[in-house]
C-alpha cells in the first residue's frame, strides 16, 4: 500500500496524522551491521546449526538488505483523532480556526 493510499484511509476515518517516519534507510543499515556480524561469527553459527542454514540466513540478509536500499519502504505513522492530538492542538494554537499545517490533505 502506497503512502497516499493511508492518509487517504487516515482522512476517511477522520484522523489527523501526528507522525510519520520512513525507516527505509535505517533498516539497510542495521542490515548491513547485522551481516557483518554474522559473517564475523558464522563458524560458530554453522557448529550450532549447519552449513545450509548459514547459506539462506546469508542469502536472506543480503536480499532484504538490497530491497531496503533499492527502495523497499518501511514507514511507521501516528494517527490521532483530532480532539486527542495534542501535537494537532499546538500547531493549531495561535492561528485560529483550521486544519494544522500537518494534517492529511484533502485526496479528491
């Protein structure tokens, strides 16, 4: 599901987005760091189980590392009903009436 796809679904259920974070590139680090220790470790990992579960434990790694890198997306969003949103209120504060400056477009 595409990001316009959930504040779409986010403003049909009337409510505000109070944050959203893409951790696409967070993830292709912490891959990266988890490869390298692996492969640090992976004799003592193949003594514990084998050396065909070494192969796809590598295997898998390097492919999700790649898709977080290539564009595979990891997005976290906070959502919160308008009257309980207090990052909506102190946006709104101070400007009068109106939608705060982060809230869901409107998607025709």
């Amino acid at each position: 599901m595409s990001l316009s796809e959930v504040f779409a679904a986010t403003e049909r259920a009337a409510l505000w987005v109070a944050d959203m974070e893409v951790l696409r590139l967070h993830y292709y680090h912490t891959l990266r760091h988890w490869r390298a220790r692996f492969a640090a470790n992976r004799a003592e990992v193949a003594a514990l189980a084998d050396e065909r579960f070494c192969r796809m434990w590598e295997y898998y790694l390097a492919a999700v590392q790649v898709g977080f890198l290539n564009g595979s997306n990891m997005e976290t969003l906070g959502a919160a009903a308008p009257s309980t949103c207090r990052q909506c209120h102190r946006s709104a504060r101070g400007r009068g009436q109106g939608t705060p400056p982060h809230a869901v477009p409107t998607i025709s």
